[in-house]
C-alpha cells in the first residue's frame, strides 16, 4: 500500500504515517481519541501530527465546541491523499 501511494505522488510518506491516516482516517478526531484508537501513546502519536503538519498533509485546529481541545483536519493535499 505504501508503495502505491508514494507511486502516486505521495513520496514524503513513511510507513508510520500511514498508521495516522488509514481508514477512517483522523479527519475531525481529537488527537487523544485517536491515539487511543490507534494503541499509541499521545506522545508518539503527536510526533507523528507534527511531520504530517509539516508535510502539509493535515492541520490541528482549535475545537469550537471546547477551545482546550483540538481536532484534525485534513488539508487540500491530505484530502487528495484520502
């Protein structure tokens, strides 16, 4: 799977960040339930947020339901890669 991807454009993912973006996917999450749904720690998954960030794949928004906590959302190129 991976391979396909990066045949399609997508060269700048790693194996460990496809575990983030797999279905369902993280679009809309909190990042704590994900960690949790993923079976990682927030620590690693939150590294993992950052490069993806970086890559220009996803964004971490405040939540407008509660302003502590924040959601995922995908951007143009995170929805291409979906």
């Amino acid at each position: 799977m991976l391979a396909r991807v990066q045949e399609r454009g997508f060269a700048d993912l790693d194996l460990a960040h496809m575990s983030v973006l797999l279905y369902p996917g993280p679009q809309g999450a909190r990042p704590t339930d994900l960690a949790a749904r993923l079976g990682m720690t927030k620590q690693a998954l939150n590294y993992l947020l950052r490069e993806l960030e970086r890559l220009g794949y996803l964004e971490r928004a405040f939540d407008p339901r509660d302003r502590r906590a924040r959601r995922i959302a995908l951007t143009g190129r995170g929805l291409a890669l979906a």
